[in-house]
C-alpha cells in the first residue's frame, strides 16, 4: 500500500480527460471526475447521507462517521498509486469509486453510491472510469474484498463483461479479474451505453406533460406558436404554460415558474431571452424536469459571447441532471396518435409514416416538413436540434434503432460533433434499418455558426467512406433523399442489380435504360408496350416482369395519351405494388412522391402504407434512388467474412516498442528504420531490410553483405515524387557495377548525403501499391490505398477505411481504386496475389486501430506480385496520446469546447 498522505504532501493533479458528463441508466445526466482535496465537505455530507448498510458492507464494520483521518486519506490521492473519482449531481457527491494499488499490476478496488441513487448504473460507470484510468497508470486486474449478503455489489463486477474469479476468505468474497478491455466488456459498455442514451430520448418523444416557458398571449409570438402547436396537434398529455406577468393564456392558466405546476413535468419548452435561460435551467432542475427543448436563439450562432452562454447553459443542465435539444432549434414532433406532439414552431403536423428524420437548421426544418407534406411521405418522429449542443444525431440513432414505429432513417447533417461514434453506432443500425443521409460542407469541411466541431485531419474521401463502410446511403440532395426514403418507407429491398423497364413511351423508356446502366444496374428485360396499352397490357408486362426469377427490380413508366385519366393502370401499379416482393419504382403521370391513385391503405393510419408505389416526375429521378436502394441492399447481404486471424500479432512486443520510444522521446518521434521494421514485425509485415549508405565504399560493401543482386535508389521525398528523374538503379551485381549505379545516380539526382541514398535487395517484378494510415485527433484510426506513383497521387485515386475491418472492407479498399484493373491483369499482365494485399491492409487496419500512438505509418512502396507482396519502404511515427480514443472504453458524453466543466 502506498504511504498515507502528510501534512507536507503535495497532491499532484490528475489528468484533465478523468473528467466527464455521464449518462445514467435512466437517461439522466451526471459529472465524474477525480476526487480533490477540498472535496472534504461534499464528502462528510455525502457520507451522512448514507445509510448504515451501505457503510457496513463498504468498511465490513459499523462506521456512522468519517474521522479527519478517514476524510483527508479519502480526498488527498496521488492519481497514480492511489486513485479516486467522485460522481456528482446538482452540486452534491453522490457515489465515490477508488482502486489502490497493492501490488505491481494490482490495484484494490471499492465503491460507496448514495442510496437514494441504487438502480442508477452508478457502481458500472465508476468500475468502467476507474478500468480505463487504472490501464493508464500500468494495472492489469483489479481486486475487490466483498461480503457474501451483497449481492448488488457482486453482481456489479460480474456483469462488467470481465472473467471474475472468486473465493471465501474468513467470511470476505475475494475476487479478481484482469481489467484488460475484452470484447465482451466493451460489448456490455456499449450495451449500456445504447440502453441510457435511447432512454434520454425517449422521455422527449413520449413526455406525460410539457410546459411551455415563455408561453405569450400575444399573436405572432414564438411563445404562442408553441401553445397552439401543442394544442392543434391533439397532444395527448398535459400543456402548462408558464408566463410571470399573465394569470392564463390560450384560455389556460398560466403559472409564474415551472416550480409553481401542481404536477409532474417531463419536457419544458424555453421560449424566453437567452440571457434568462439559465435561470430556467435552476428552475426546471428544481421541479425534477427530464429534459429541455430551448428554442431561444442568441447563442453560439451569435458569435463568442454566445458561444460562452451556451457552454454555460450546456454545463448546467447536465450538472443538474438534465438533456437538452438546442439551443435555437426548431423542435420535437412525435406523430404516434397515442402521443401526438407536436412540440415545435412548425404548424405542419406531418402524417403518420415509417421515417424518423434528424436535422440541425430550424428554417430548413420547417422545409423538411412542407417538403414532406407535399410528397405523402409521413414521418415517425422528428427533431430539429439546432446548434446541437447536447442532443445529437447519434442519440437519435441509439432511439431509432430500437423504436417499432421507425423503419427508415432521415439525417440531415451540417457537422458531425464525434465521426468516431457514429461510424460505430451507424453500422450497428444499418444492418436493421437504412440510413439515408445528406452532408452538407462536404468538400469544405465548413459548418454553421453555433456548431463547435474540430475540423477533421482526415480528407474529404475519408468521410465519404466512413458512410458507405457502415451502409449508410449518402446523396448529395435532400431532394434526392426524399426520393430514396420513400422507395425504402413503401417497397420491399431489392436483391440484386438486375432490372426491368415497362412502359408505354419508347423514348422514355430509353431514357430509363440508358440512366439504369450509368448507374451500375443491370437491365435485363426492357418492354416498350406502346402509346395505345391498356390497364390490362401493363398488369400482363408488370405480372411478367415480376415473375422472372432474373430480375430484381422493375421500373414502370407511364405518360397517358390525351384526354386520358390514367386512373385504370395507376389501379393495376398499385395492386401490383402491393403484392410484390420485387420493388416497384414508377414515372406515372410525371407527378412526384406518392400520389393518391398509388397509394395502398396502411392500418397504422399513415398518409401511404407498405405497398403503395412512388412516383417520379423524371425517369433518372427514380432510377437513381432504385441504384442507391440497390447498392444498400448488396452491402446489407454481403457477408463481412471471418475476422482475419490474429493468432501471430504480438501485441504486447509493439507496446513495449511503442512505449520506449515515446519514454525517450516525450514529444514524439519518426521511428528508425530497424524500429519501424520491429514494430511492422509484431504484425506480420516483414518489411525488406534497407541500408543507408553515403558512400561509394558503404554501398558496395553494403552490396557484398547482401549478396549482390542488389538496387540503389535515392529515398528523399522529393525525388521520389518526381516522375522526370530516375531515381532507381536495378540489377548490381558487383563492385564496379554499383560505382556506375553511384556515379550516374549521383550525377542525375544530387548528392547522396542529401538524396538519402540506400541499397537494398532487388525484389520480384509486381505493381507497386501503397497502404498508409494515421490517427485523426477526432476520427480515430484511418487506413488508405493505392496504386504508387506521382500521378496516382495526383489524382487522388484512394481508398479509405476506418478501422476495425472486416473482409469485405479490406476486399473493396482494393478494388474501389480507379486503378485497380492494373491489380487484375490489365493489358495481359500477370494477376497479382490480390489476398496478400488485401492482408497488408488488415494488418495496418489492425495496428492502427490498436496503436494510437501510431500518429502515421506509411508503406509507400510494396511490389504486389503474383506470389506475394514485398514491402520495400516503410516509415512510422509515433506521439504521445493522453485519452486515447478513451470513449471506446467509457462512456462519456460529447465535451464541452473551451470551458472547464461545472462539478
């Protein structure tokens, strides 16, 4: 055990990442962070607030006080050897965790939580902090001294996910498990994780009632537009209104602060000057208010001092306890008719429908919705966030996943807060749901104001790739994400590429062909039935179309003659549609969404239940979101494949290398070439030794060492950028043989001293690829290809993932590239071992996802042949990382830029 603290002792501080927003298991919010020693006040308060119990089974001894002694040893901890973190609400400690260690490697671990705060999650929050901090400071397993009665405790550590071994000893349950991040402990993390964050926004989309601050008698405000939505929407719960200078308004009475309402509240709607929000907050955190939707503007949008209002805003809800949609957003709509809220500044109350759409602008929100109206398209749920400063788009996700009523999703994103976790949670839902969104700033990386994102490292490209790795369908317009919604709301997937056109126009039905082959899709039937066809004519086609086992899809396409209703064939699409397990698309009539002759009666009450055939007013239109339809559902049934075998990874040699590099260089270093070679070996990379020479006599002696059949090559960056010189000298064989490779090399490329000249063994023939992958500070871990070569780099002809990967990523990373056919006999060449490559990938995914102190690793030259790959050139740099991805094993909500979290 480590010495007791003394009056002389300096406390040193703790890590600033150890500090943290939490959820808890019911969706509530709450802070940790490491204990302090003026914390000794919260701690004797806390500690009279527990019971007698709780104390017992904490010390095994009947306790009621904590002597000076006990509360200076408690709050006065050296965060190495001795490490505490408290949990706090509203102001006050409500559950202290703790590990000391006892032996290299083994730390003693102990909890105390407030009894009124059991059942919270607490205990397995605190467990998760005080792993991740223990990891950090070299314990491998944790101890705990635990009596048999307590049961709560125990059950605590044993669904951590961690193999617990135990033991009696004098009556004391001993147990013991290795803290070492399995992946069934961040399964049970993540398991948790979703479960709390669902919760949190469920309460806002089902409240039980809702108070409306700020709620006016005036005409045309912000304040009466939130009651008479609430009103017209038939909101089935209770509306107050809070307003302190009326007594009713909308002919309800009003109340001068929500402490004042008689009942329970759920939700409250902020309508009031920003500036007076925060008094709000204290209120709403008083009457035991679950979450805020604040609508006031006036903050981070607004420049600086904004920006600070909302941080302050931000820290205080969650210290106090609660989640907040906002500031300056638009609003909430649930269109369940058992709930039927329509909680925004929108008086369009959509239909009922299958989509839950996510946006952050709140004037492009109010478009979304007429835009929705407009096409019968019907929505779930919805939330315009706005400045997005608490509620997130991955929150809505962790909510859409699990809700019945939501079978398609609709994200409207203008920034991405944590890219890292929503490629996580994205790919997750993908495989139940499709995920269709729009991304603006895509090629500017730009955001709103009010937005507080770090821009990413990572290119462009990177993004685009994280999107399709976890399934999502990105377009390009929200138009265009209207067309793909309401294909996916009404049809069935497709299985495959293959389709067929009906229609009674030849031209369009050319314009079909030629927009479904430039999109990837394969037409295998085109039926031109001609001006005059009837009803019957397009039931036969569609009937045929259908029942052909080679075709996937149909896209039918109708332009009535004149004088002509159309109503007949609109009767047989939607019969057809209806039974159909092939999706069926359509151009009927030119008109847009689905029309009322092609939609089938839902029993859920939606504006057009499963089965009803959408329209497009151009054929391209609808052939693009039958392509983008098609292309999720190829990812959704391609297998990913085993994960590759990791069997011969030595893990713990590139730490151990990581970790002596980083302890001699602090600030961060490039690795040498011998390091680099050690650390790509622990991965099963064998990368070709290289040696530096400065002289002719270096080189040649370094030739004889390596038995001749040798290259010399100049390595400097610049050279090897530059197509115009030759910077290679291939097939030396003897002494004089590299004096003519030196001196002409030397003549064409400068001096050796500055051309960073090395000799190497000369490599079997293949096509030079490249593989590279760094550490984005907010993406995490990023992995890229190509083919090598200036103009390749030129033309940024790259493939990106973000690791972990699966087969299926590393397979597609090879083949995305436009110059990929050089991998596949281009031109007669040889095929190259294409499965070698594929695992130089997995492994560099690997080692970078396990490594973030890997800040960059490069294989920049690797000669993919036919029967293998050899990797020429490799460079490494590694970086000290304090919190490395440390969200992968706690969870913790979004930090707040700038300011120091409130406790």
């Amino acid at each position: 055990m480590s010495a007791e603290p003394t009056e002389e002792t300096v406390v040193p501080s703790a890590p600033r990442h150890w500090e943290a927003d939490v959820l808890l298991r019911d969706g509530r919010t709450a802070h940790i962070r490491p204990i302090q020693p003026d914390d000794a006040e919260l701690l004797v308060e806390f500690y009279a607030r527990v019971s007698d119990t709780s104390k017992y089974y904490r010390f095994f001894s009947p306790m009621p006080l904590l002597s000076e002694r006990d509360v200076k040893r408690f709050t006065q901890v050296d965060h190495q050897q001795r490490v505490a973190l408290v949990l706090m609400l509203q102001g006050r400690m409500i559950a202290v965790g703790r590990f000391d260690v006892v032996h290299p490697g083994e730390a003693e671990v102990a909890f105390l939580v407030e009894d009124e705060h059991h059942g919270r999650g607490i205990a397995q929050l605190l467990l998760e902090h005080l792993a991740q901090a223990g990891r950090e400071r070299g314990v491998e397993r944790f101890t705990a001294e635990v009596l048999p009665d307590n049961h709560r405790m125990i059950q605590t550590f044993r669904d951590a996910g961690y193999r617990v071994a135990s033991e009696y000893d004098e009556g004391v349950l001993m147990l013991e498990f290795s803290i070492d991040p399995t992946e069934t402990a961040i399964g049970v993390m993540r398991g948790r994780e979703h479960r709390a964050e669902a919760a949190s926004i469920e309460r806002f989309f089902n409240p039980r009632s809702v108070a409306v601050i700020g709620a006016s008698r005036r005409q045309d405000t912000i304040g009466q537009a939130l009651v008479r939505n609430l009103v017209t929407g038939d909101y089935t719960g209770r509306v107050y209104v809070v307003n302190q200078s009326a007594t009713a308004v909308s002919g309800m009475p009003a109340y001068k602060s929500v402490s004042e309402i008689p009942d329970d509240v759920d939700v409250a709607i902020v309508a009031v000057p920003a500036d007076a929000v925060e008094d709000v907050v204290l209120d709403c955190a008083a009457k035991g208010v679950h979450g805020l939707i604040v609508v006031s503007s006036g903050f981070a949008e607004t420049g600086d001092e904004g920006r600070k209002r909302q941080r302050r805003l931000v820290g205080l809800s969650r210290s106090y306890g609660l989640r907040l949609i906002g500031p300056n957003c638009l609003g909430v709509i649930n269109t369940d008719p058992t709930v039927s809220i329509n909680a925004s500044l929108s008086s369009v109350m959509p239909a009922r429908g299958r989509a839950g759409f996510f946006c952050q602008s709140g004037a492009l929100g109010s478009a979304i919705l007429e835009k929705v109206k407009n096409r019968g398209l019907g929505l779930s749920t919805f939330v315009s966030a706005g400045n997005r400063a608490d509620v997130s788009g991955n929150d809505l996700l962790q909510y859409w996943e699990e809700d019945d009523s939501t079978e398609v999703v609709l994200l409207y994103l203008e920034s991405i807060g944590n890219p890292r976790k929503f490629s996580r949670i994205a790919r997750r839902v993908s495989l139940r749901k499709p995920i269709i969104a729009v991304r603006s700033g895509r090629t500017t990386q730009g955001v709103p104001m009010g937005h507080a994102v770090r821009r990413i490292a990572a290119p462009p490209q990177a993004v685009d790739a994280m999107f399709r790795q976890a399934g999502v369908i990105q377009v390009d317009t929200l138009e265009e994400m209207f067309d793909v919604a309401q294909l996916l709301a009404h049809q069935p997937l497709p299985r495959g590429r293959r389709v067929a056109v009906v229609g009674n126009s030849d031209a369009l039905g050319l314009l079909a062909v030629d927009a479904a082959v430039s999109v990837g899709l394969v037409v295998n039937k085109s039926v031109a039935l001609g001006a005059e066809a009837t009803a019957d004519d397009f039931e036969d086609a569609l009937d045929a179309a259908i029942d052909d086992p080679d075709i996937d899809s149909v896209i039918a396409v109708y332009i009535p003659p004149l004088n002509v209703s159309g109503e007949d064939v609109a009767n047989v699409l939607a019969a057809v549609g209806e039974q159909s397990d092939k999706p069926l698309v359509s151009s009927f009539l030119g008109a847009e969404g689905v029309p009322e002759l092609l939609r089938v009666p839902d029993v859920a009450g939606s504006t057009a239940g499963r089965g009803s055939v959408p329209s497009y007013p151009a054929v391209e239109a609808a052939v693009r979101a039958l392509a983008r339809v098609v292309e999720y559902a190829v990812w959704l049934r391609t297998p990913d494949g085993p994960q590759p075998d990791t069997a011969d990874v030595d893990l713990g040699a590139a730490r151990r290398l990581v970790t002596a590099a980083l302890a001699e260089h602090p600030q961060g270093v490039a690795l040498t070439p011998a390091q680099t070679r050690e650390l790509l070996a622990a991965y099963d990379i064998d990368v070709w030794e290289c040696r530096s020479v400065d002289t002719l006599q270096e080189a040649q002696d370094a030739g004889r060492e390596l038995d001749w059949d040798v290259v010399l090559k100049a390595t400097s960056h610049p050279l090897r950028e530059r197509p115009d010189l030759a910077h290679v000298w291939r097939n030396i064989d003897t002494p004089d043989e590299m004096r003519d490779a030196w001196e002409t090399l030397t003549e064409l490329v400068g001096q050796p001293e500055t051309s960073g000249f090395v000799v190497q063994k000369n490599a079997p023939p293949g096509v030079p690829v490249a593989v590279r992958s760094i550490e984005d500070p907010l993406f995490g871990p990023v992995v890229s290809f190509g083919i090598s070569g200036p103009i390749i780099e030129l033309l940024a002809d790259k493939s990106y993932r973000i690791p972990p990967l699966g087969a299926r990523d590393a397979a597609a990373m090879v083949r995305e590239v436009k110059s990929s056919p050089m991998l596949f006999g281009y031109r007669g060449a040889d095929v190259v071992d294409v499965g070698e490559v594929e695992r130089l990938i997995s492994r560099v995914a690997q080692l970078q996802n396990d490594m973030p102190q890997v800040s960059a690793l490069e294989l920049s030259l690797v000669l993919a042949g036919t029967t293998g790959a050899s990797v020429l050139t490799a460079e490494a740099r590694v970086e000290p990382v304090a919190d490395a991805r440390s969200d992968l094993f706690v969870r913790r909500m979004p930090e707040l830029p700038g300011d120091t979290l409130p406790s």
